[in-house]
C-alpha cells in the first residue's frame, strides 16, 4: 500500500483518508480486499495516531477493523473516511499543538566582482566595452537575488494554500461528526417522544381511575342485582369483589402513581438539558469562515503573477546585455550601434532593476508572508475549534448513552404500572359488563323469536310453493288422461304427489332471564356504561368490538337468509296467519334485537389503550409525495442535461467568435506594421535628401557686411532652430511606435542620431538662387508626405521659409544699385529697416504659429501613447484568447476522446450482450424442454457439445466462461440424473426396511412408555421427600418465617439459607395473608457475601435497581421484605459472612399454612 497527500479527486482503486485533528489527507492505493485494520496501521506509521485511538468514519458508518473495505463499498467516488483520534476526545486531554511552518531560508547571492569572474572586455581600453561585464554581472546579481525572493514567495504561497485545503478538511470533518451525532440524537429523541406519548396515554387512564374511585364504588355498590341472581353473600354489584382488598390496592397505586411521576419528571428534566446542550452544539461554528480565508488568497494571487512578470522582465534584461557582450567579443556589432550607445541604454534598464523591480519583489513577498502568518492564525483556531467541539461531542454521545439506557427500565415500570392497576380497570369494568350481559340476554331472547318466526315463514313459503305444485300436477294429468289410459300414466309414476313439509325447532336458551328491552334500564342503568374518557377514546376497541360485531351481524343474518319482502313470495300466494310469524311481528323482533346488540356493543369497550400507529392512509401519503418527488427531481435532472447542453454549444459558439477576432487583430496588426515600415522607410529618404543639399549649397549670408543685415537672419535662425526639435521629437515618437511594434533592436541607431539638420537643409535650400526653386518645391512636397499622417500641414514649414525671403532680394539689389549714392543709398536703408519690421511680426506670427502646432504635437503625442496602450492590452488579450482557446482545443479534444473510447465500449457491451442473450435463449430452451430429467441431462449434454464446436480463438472471456460452465454443468446434470435413478432403486429398499423398523419401533414405544411411568413414579416418591442436610437443586426444601419477616430454610448443617424475594411473592399472591412456612422444590441456589455499605452518592444505577425503586413503595403493603435491591445486606448478617438465596417452585397439591391470626 502507497500513499500520496493529496487534493484530487479519488479514482477507483484510491482510498482518501483524512485526520480530523489536523487536517492532513493521505490518498492509498488499495482494493476491496483491504482490511480496514491495515489502513488504519499505515496512517498509524505515517500520522503517529495510535491504532487503539482511531475512530474510522465513512458518512455515519463506523468502520471495524476486521472487515473488509469492500464491505462498505469501499473504495468508490465521493466517499471520504475521517479518522478521529479518541485520545483528543477526553474532557483532560492535552490541546494540539501550533502549527510550526518550515520555510528553508535561501541566502542572499554575492555579487562577484571582476577579480572572482574575470571576463575578457575587462582587460578593454575602450571604458564602455570595460563597462559591459559589469553590467552583465550586475544584472545577473539582480536576477537571482529576485528568484530568491520568488522561491520564498512561493513556498509561503504553496503553505498557504495547504492550510486552506486542511481547514476544509477539517469543516467535513466537523460535519461528519455533527451528521453521526446527529442521527444518534436523531434515534433518542424519537424514542423519547414515543415514550412520553404512551407514558402521558398512561398517565391520562391511571390518573382518572384513581381520580374516580371511590364514584365507581358507589355506583357498584348502588346498583341491585336482579332477583335471580341474589345471594346470601351477593346483593349488588360491589359484591363481586373485595372492597377491602381493592382500598388497599387503589392506595397502593397511588403511592406508586406518584412515585412513577417524579421519575418521569427527573427523566424528563435530564432529556431537557440534553437536548439544550445539543441544540447549542449544532448552532455553533467555527469563528472565521474557510470560503473568505480561501478567497484572500486568490487575491493575493496577484502578487505572485507580478513577481513571475518582474522574473521575466529580469531574465529578458540578462539575455539582452549578454547577447550585447557576446557581439563585441565576437565583433559583429552593427555599425549604428556602438558601445557607448548600448552603455548609455543599460543605465536606465540598471536604475529600473534597483529602484523598482527588486523593492516591489520585496514588497510582494512581504504581503505573502503577512497571508501566511493570517492562515496559521485561522489554523492554529481551527485546531482549538476542532479539539473542543469533538470534545463537546464525546460529552453529548456519553450523555445520550446514559438515557439509551434508562429507556428499557422505565418501559418495563410502565408494564409493571399496568400490571398493578389492572385491579382498578377491574372496577371500572364491572357495571359496562354487567349492562352488556343483560343486553345480551334480551338480544338472545329477541334472536330465539326472530328464529322460531324466520321457521315459520318458512314453512309457509313451502306450504304455499307445494300447493302450486299440485294444482300444476293435477292439471297436467287431466289434460293427458283423455289421449292416455290412466295406468299408463300411473305406471310412468305421473300420479304422485309431493309431502307435506313439518318444520321442527328443538327447545333452546331455556335458562335465559325473564327479563325485555325495557327491564334493562331498570336493572342496569344506562350511566353504568360510563363516559370514556379521553385517553381512552383513542384507544383500539378491537377485543370488544369485535365480540359485539359478531352479536350484531348474528340478527341481521336471518334477514340475510330470508328476505322479508315480497317478491320472494310467488305471485298470488296468501300468508297464512300464524302467531308470531307475521311480517310486523318478525320487524319488531328484529329490531328489538339491533337495540339489544348496540347495548352491548356500548357496554362492551375495553379500557385497554393501544397506541397509534401509522395508518395505510398516511403510508399511502408518503409513498405519493415521495414518488412526486422522485419524478420532480429526474425532471429537473433532465431540465438541467438539457441547460449544460445549451451552454456548451454557446461555449462553443463563443470560442469560433475568439477564433475570428483574434484573426481580425492579427490582420489589423500585420497592417500597421507594414504602415510603420512605409513611415521609416519615407522618413529615411527625405533625411538623405535634406543632407544632400546643404552639402552642395552655401549659405551666402556672409556676403552682407552690414549689421542691420544680421539682426533678422538670427531671429530667422532661431525659429528654425525651433522648428527643428519639433521635427526632433516628432521623429523620436515615431521611433518609439517603431520600436514598440518589434523593431526596438532595429531602430536604435536612427533614433540616437543627430536630428536637428533635417529643418536646417530647408533653411539652406531657402536661400539659394532662383533656378533652386523647383528643387526647394520638391522639399515641400516631401516634408508635407512626412508631416501628413500626424496631422500638420506644409504651409507651417512654408511659413519658416517665407522668412528667409528679404534676405534674398537684400543681397541681390545691394550687387545690382552699388552705384547709388549715398542719399539714395539711406533712403534705401529706411526702406529696408521699414521691411524688416514688417518680417519682423511676420516671424512673431510664425512663432505664434509654431506654438500652436507644438500644443498639437503633445495632443497628438497623447493619443500616440493611449493607442499604444490599447494596442498593448488588444496584445495581452489576443495572448489570452490564444491560450484559452487552446485549452478549450484540449478539453473538447479529451472529451471527444472520452466519447470514442466508451462508445467503443458499449458497442463491446452490447455485442457481448446480444451474444449472451442468445446463448441464455438456447439455455432455457433446454431448461424447459419435455422429457423429464433425462431429456433435460441429454439437452444440456448437446448444448455443450454444440458450444464446444463452435468456439473460437479470440471470443471474449465471458463467453469462454459460459461454455466452461455448461460443460460443467451439463457433466453435473448427467451425472445426477444417473444417482437419480440409483437412488430410486435405493429409495424401495429403504422403504421396505423403513416399514419394518417402524414396526420395531412401536414395539419399542410401549415398552418405553411403561418403563418412563415407573421411572416416574419411583423419581417422584423419592422427590417429596424433604431435604433436611446439604440443600441442592431438585431437592424439596422447608423455609420457614424467622423474626426478622425473611424465610429461612430448616437445615441441619448448613446456615444462611433465605428464600428469595420472587420465590416470597410467588407463594404470597396466592394467599389472602403471609404463611408461616413454605415448601418448594429448589431450582437455583445463589452464593453471596455481605459487603460494605456503598457510598450515599453512586454515578450509576443498575436497571434493576431503578426497576425496583420506582415499584417498591407500591408492594410495601403486599410484602413484608425490601425488593429494592440496592441494600447491600438485606439479612443483617456480618460483613464478610456468606449467605445463600435459594429460588423454589410450587409444588402441585402443596398446602400453604398462613400464619395464625392474633
């Protein structure tokens, strides 16, 4: 046997045990034919609960060590079994221990330096490929530093979740144990309702005869016999009994009435506070529920995910520096990418491992470790729950065993009860009996009438069909004497005639009183029937009733028998009118007989009370409701088939919807990453292009040696200057959108080159001469491609080169008036100054401009980063969509396996059953076939041979076990069939033998007869003979009545012999008094000691004891001596002195002296 802790579900074969204590759970690889006691050694081994402590569970079954699990149906699906350790269920046992948690700690790692790991770019002379290792060993530092964490983390975790799995444990447990106690209280308590409901029927009857005692008495004695039945010694009906004897019986009853009463009363206090503490057992449970414990920790989930995603952004950051350190060893990095650029992009990635990937580790392990230390908090509580409210449980099934046991004592007083009252219903019986008697003596009067009357009818009704018959007759012959000779027809016999009939009745109830329906009142009256009372209404009549049925049915049966009416009478008939025959008279009678039967039917209800019982009414209730039910409930089952059904197929639906969107995403993806290839690519060129012209042109600036000159060409350039960081940042956030879409490592040189000459050649190219201008036309062009898709227009860049525009006309008229002189030549300067002004605000509502579209670019820039989000969530979910359809993929490929492989196996089944049926058909053809034994024996012999003919070699081992079977069978058969016919021929033999010795035998009888009869008489000469020596059993002993009221037998050698206390009222109940003497023949002979006396308080009582002191006090007066049976020395002898109780038996024709009056 293997075990395996565990939380899957049990397969057939696995057996999971759990420890109520603790909640640990143990899956056993085992089969039916496991003992329960070689399960319970292994947890022994495994969980240190001492066998002899375990208390195995299974539902409410408790399993026995010796048997067999398959005894319980074990092992099966959905049946879990809890052990209990007893030794924890004891009111002193020691509270379980806390739990201890053993998380292994994991050093810190040490970062190495360069001295421990020397690497070959450490020798470098260039500082950024020196800084490379450096970087890698950092960063390897940082990685395992957050796998530590993330180990502890888990481990914490995994603890977590353990003590989630036992607490549920735990919560079955308690409900295992609840459910047990639960039926045991169950059965108790039914058993005490139905108790107390015949103790209160009884009560209710004892309490009324006692109540109307001396009322019963007055109406006996009130009540006069009829003159007939007067005596010396009878004058009414109080005569019939002792009244004496029945005062001291009615006292006797009373005492223990009462006495009876207060015991119930105790019993019924005790039960009270039995059910309280049952009650306040079943209301409690345990402080915090498992649901929210296991619910925190679903949340805390989180934390492990974000740990798992820093591990892998931390891995990814290793690859990627060690990848940067293989390329410069193995000089293969790209000529964009230096090492001081991939030094410069290691920094940020360092400060983000230092600063925000380690700390937020640290912080996520710390929320676990506060998690653990809430669930071995709720553990440790748990535990304390579990011990005391086991402990609870133990207390309660030890407090309900005491009352299990109190039931059969107080049921056999409750006998005893009845026993003892039964006198007093006696009392309460006489006057109803004695109504009832007259009333039967009327209706039996009535009845003699009705039958005489019913006789003479009768012998009317054949008078009258005999005279019909000889007119028919007489008719008859005179219409065929004038074809026939009258001797013909005598000698055909045509001329008899029928007799008369004579109906004769023998005298019968010939000593019946001479008393009518109306002498009843007078003699009986009717309150002698008495009111019953309410106990005794729901009592069963069925004695009584049945008897005054019976009275009742008896005169309607000549009604039954002869119809009064008349149509039994043939038509034209006359009654002939005979004294007491007539159809009034015979009514009269009749009723008069009904009355008398419903008298005594009245008078004739018992007082014994029988208790209800579940009628075939209420049964026929249940099985209805329970049959709706049952119907109710496969509806539902089948309602529900059908929803699971109707959700897989939405399921399903649901999953090819995913299957397209996440194609339409992957679609939408692909084409923006082309559209992002289009930008860099356009991006590229129109940087080249830019370059190119201002490589081939200059700028002529420096041709104008005037200062005014220079004043706007430096605000002209500081707008461009401008203009160029926007372009700049325009360009990086185009980078990034690169980057982010799968080309970071692509991109890194473009992105980290110097931008700002891409306005700069427009600048330029605006200054050129004028047969430039075609080519500055094509720059527009191409700046207004780039800008277009983010939303700006070429008319800003334009507007910059509208700037430059004096400029040029400046140089070109200061070349072409260099002649002028010098008054036109200031007239000229108030020209060009006025003109610069007015550039002047041209370039302030440019710069304006430029603004304004810098304020576009953040607004743009914010809808970059927000689609970049959505882009980046549509990624995560379309990963999500991808791995839930994959499991859906799986799951339905598992269940579409599932669904072949038991289709198969019913197609096997069901072959194999079609197969077996046919087989079973020719079986019973030959079972039934005619003939007899033999044809049976030669049927089966061919049905073998047949099968044996037809075997093949890969039939199924079920057929090949049926074959083998009629084989065998039919070797039995005819093998039986050839004893039978030996034992036929024996069977003769025997019989003729048989005949002999029986006649031996009777021979044999008699002489045995007559032996045992002078055995007997010679065994019973020697038995009467008194035994005076050594008393034994069989033996006739004489007690006699010594002083203290006890029988002491008459003995020469031996002392202490007493009569017992059954023996006493087995004699005395059949005297008026108590004898002086008695002789019995001994038939069990007890041997005691006397002991000291006990102390006042005892925890238990016998249940003979408790018997004896619920009925002592009622045969105080009876009986002379203590039954009660709890005093340790009823004889007053010495402590330490031996005494014998002897029991004897009546002898027949024994006389018992009584005591000689004073």
């Amino acid at each position: 046997m293997s075990s395996s802790v565990t939380e899957v579900a049990v397969h057939e074969g696995k057996l999971l045990v759990h420890i109520a204590e603790n909640g640990r759970s143990f899956e056993l690889d085992c089969n039916g034919n496991t003992a329960v006691g070689e399960v319970m050694e292994f947890i022994q081994s495994v969980s240190g609960v001492n066998f002899n402590d375990q208390l195995v569970l299974c539902l409410d079954t408790k399993l026995e060590p010796q048997r067999l699990l398959s005894s319980y149906n074990l092992p099966s699906d959905g049946r879990e079994v809890f052990i209990f350790n007893k030794a924890r269920l004891h009111t002193n046992s020691l509270p379980p221990p806390p739990e201890q948690v053993d998380i292994v700690e994991i050093t810190d790692p040490a970062m190495l330096s360069s001295s421990d790991d020397h690497h070959p770019l450490d020798d470098a002379s260039d500082p950024a490929l020196k800084a490379l290792p450096s970087y890698e060993r950092r960063f390897r530092y940082h990685y395992n530093c957050g796998n530590t964490i993330y180990r502890q983390t888990q481990a914490k975790n995994e603890i977590c979740w353990r003590f989630s799995r036992e607490q549920k444990v735990q919560e079955r447990a308690l409900e295992v144990a609840r459910s047990n106690l639960e039926q045991y209280y169950r059965v108790i308590n039914q058993n005490y309702l139905e108790f107390m409901k015949r103790y209160l029927q009884q009560q209710r009857v004892h309490s009324d005869l006692l109540a109307n005692f001396e009322r019963d008495l007055d109406r006996l004695r009130s009540i006069k016999l009829h003159p007939q039945l007067l005596t010396p010694t009878r004058k009414c009906l109080l005569d019939f009994v002792k009244e004496d004897h029945l005062r001291k019986m009615a006292e006797n009853c009373s005492n223990s009435h009462r006495q009876f009463e207060n015991r119930v009363s105790q019993f019924k206090q005790m039960f009270q506070e039995m059910k309280g503490k049952v009650d306040d057992l079943f209301s409690s449970r345990a402080s915090l529920p498992v649901r929210n414990l296991e619910q925190r920790i679903k949340e805390h989930q989180r934390y492990i995910n974000e740990e798992k995603s820093i591990m892998q952004s931390l891995s990814k950051d290793v690859n990627t520096v060690k990848k940067l350190v293989d390329d410069c060893l193995s000089c293969q990095l790209s000529s964009s990418l230096r090492p001081h650029d991939a030094v410069s992009a290691l920094g940020p990635m360092y400060d983000v491992h230092d600063k925000n990937h380690l700390p937020k580790m640290q912080a996520c392990d710390k929320s676990i470790h506060m998690l653990l230390e809430l669930c071995k908090k709720n553990k440790n509580e748990m535990n304390s729950f579990v011990h005391s409210y086991m402990q609870r449980i133990t207390y309660i099934s030890y407090f309900i065993k005491d009352i299990k046991l109190q039931f059969p004592v107080f049921k056999e007083a409750m006998a005893r009860q009845e026993d003892l009252f039964m006198g007093l219903k006696v009392v309460r019986g006489i006057g109803p009996a004695y109504r009832a008697c007259l009333a039967e003596v009327v209706r039996r009067k009535a009845s003699g009438k009705l039958y005489m009357g019913m006789a003479g009818q009768l012998a009317e009704r054949l008078a009258t069909k005999r005279d019909a018959e000889v007119r028919r007759r007489e008719e008859f012959s005179k219409a065929q004497s004038s074809y026939l000779p009258r001797e013909v027809l005598y000698s055909m016999g045509l001329y008899d005639m029928p007799n008369q009939c004579d109906v004769n009745i023998m005298p019968f109830d010939a000593g019946l009183l001479d008393i009518d329906i109306s002498d009843l009142d007078r003699y009986a009256p009717e309150y002698l029937a008495g009111g019953l009372s309410r106990g005794e209404k729901h009592g069963n009549m069925k004695g009584s009733f049945s008897m005054s049925n019976d009275s009742l049915n008896s005169a309607e049966s000549f009604s039954t028998e002869f119809p009064q009416s008349s149509e039994d009478f043939p038509e034209g008939s006359e009654l002939v009118e005979i004294a007491g025959t007539s159809k009034t008279e015979v009514e009269n009678v009749r009723l008069k007989a009904d009355l008398a039967s419903a008298i005594a039917t009245i008078c004739s209800l018992r007082h014994d009370i029988e208790f209800e019982s579940l009628n075939e009414n209420s049964r026929d209730m249940l099985l209805k409701t329970a049959s709706e039910k049952t119907a109710e409930a496969l509806h539902q089952k089948d309602e529900y088939h059908k929803h699971l059904e109707s959700v897989l197929r939405e399921k399903q639906l649901q999953c090819s919807s995913y299957e397209k969107r996440i194609q339409e995403l992957e679609q939408k993806l692909s084409d923006r990453y082309s559209l992002e290839q289009k930008l860099s690519t356009g991006k590229d060129a129109f940087e080249y292009e830019n370059s190119a012209g201002a490589r081939a042109e200059g700028c002529k600036l420096d041709t104008i040696g005037s200062g005014e000159v220079h004043m706007p060409c430096t605000s002209a350039a500081d707008s461009m200057d401008e203009v160029s960081c926007i372009s700049n940042s325009l360009n990086t956030k185009l980078g990034i959108f690169t980057r982010q879409s799968g080309k970071a490592r692509e991109g890194v040189d473009e992105n980290m080159m110097d931008s700002s000459g891409l306005l700069q050649t427009h600048l330029d190219s605006s200054m050129q001469e004028p047969h430039r201008e075609e080519l500055h036309v094509i720059d527009n062009d191409e700046k207004d491609k780039m800008l277009g898709p983010l939303g700006m227009s070429s008319t800003n860049s334009c507007a910059a080169e509208s700037m430059h525009e004096p400029l040029n006309v400046l140089s070109r008229d200061a070349v072409a008036e260099a002649g002028l002189n010098a008054n036109e030549y200031n007239d000229l300067v108030l020209e060009l100054r006025s003109a610069l002004a007015d550039k002047s605000n041209l370039v302030n509502e440019t710069e304006d401009r430029l603004k304004a579209v810098m304020d576009e670019l953040v607004v743009l820039r914010r809808e970059l980063e927000a689609r970049q989000k959505l882009l980046d969530e549509s990624q995560m979910n379309c990963a999500h969509l991808e791995n839930c359809l994959h499991e859906a993929r799986e799951e339905a490929q598992t269940h579409l396996c599932a669904a072949d492989r038991r289709a198969s196996e019913y197609n096997a089944l069901r072959a194999s059953a079609v197969k077996m049926g046919g087989l079973f058909e020719r079986l019973r053809t030959c079972v039934y076939v005619s003939g007899g034994v033999p044809a049976f024996a030669n049927s089966l012999r061919a049905l073998a041979q047949s099968l044996a003919n037809s075997a093949i070699e890969n039939e199924d081992e079920g057929t090949a076990n049926f074959r083998k079977c009629i084989r065998v069978l039919a070797d039995r058969v005819g093998f039986l069939s050839k004893h039978h016919e030996e034992l036929l021929d024996k069977i003769k033999k025997i019989e003729a033998a048989n005949e002999q010795l029986r006649k031996e035998l009777e021979e044999k009888e008699e002489q045995v007869k007559t032996l045992y009869k002078k055995h007997q008489l010679e065994k019973q000469a020697n038995k009467e003979k008194i035994s005076f020596g050594r008393l034994e059993v069989h033996e006739i002993a004489a007690f006699v009545l010594n002083s203290a009221g006890h029988y002491e037998a008459i003995n020469r050698n031996c002392l202490n012999y007493y009569l017992s206390a059954e023996s006493v009222a087995l004699f005395v109940d059949h005297l008026p008094s108590q004898p002086s003497y008695i002789v019995g023949l001994i038939v069990h002979i007890e041997r005691q000691i006397v002991k000291p006396l006990p102390s006042p308080h005892r925890p238990e009582h016998s249940r003979a004891d408790l018997v004896d002191q619920l009925t002592s006090d009622a045969e105080t007066d009876r009986l002379a001596l203590n039954v009660s049976g709890s005093t340790a020395n009823p004889y007053g002898l010495p402590v330490g002195c031996e005494y014998f109780v002897v029991t004897v038996a009546m002898l027949p024709d024994t006389a018992i002296h009584s005591a000689p009056t004073s």
